[in-house]
C-alpha cells in the first residue's frame, strides 16, 4: 500500500512514537557532557536529526499524494 493512501491514524502513530525517540535521545544527549563520550554524543544527535527528517519527508510524501488525488 503506498504512503498517499495510509489514513492520518498511521502518521500520528510514527510521529509519536518517532518524537518519543526522539526525546529519549536527546535527554541522553543533553544529560551527558560531550567531553565523556564524544562519539555517543554524536550518535545521539544523529538518531535526533534522522528521526525528525524521514518522519517529515514521509509526511511531506502523504500530503503530496493529497494534493494531486
């Protein structure tokens, strides 16, 4: 089933779930100085920033399925 078709329910599930992956990564990420772990600190950011990006280009992919159907 493509991505335009899914009901709004499916992006409000990946969007909490993917916040609340978020969140936890980033309160490791600012509970933790970068001096003690500089590649965790790192990793932390980047699941933050992946996250948020393939949840907005997934989101931004089943809007424009809306706007041309």
């Amino acid at each position: 089933m493509s991505i335009q078709k899914w009901h709004p329910g499916k992006l409000i599930i990946l969007w909490s779930w993917g916040c609340t992956a978020s969140a936890l990564a980033l309160t490791a990420f600012l509970g933790t100085p970068v001096r003690s772990a500089p590649f965790l600190h790192l990793f932390e950011l980047l699941v933050v920033l992946f996250t948020l990006i393939v949840l907005s280009a997934i989101t931004w992919h089943w809007f424009g399925g809306k706007e041309s159907g």
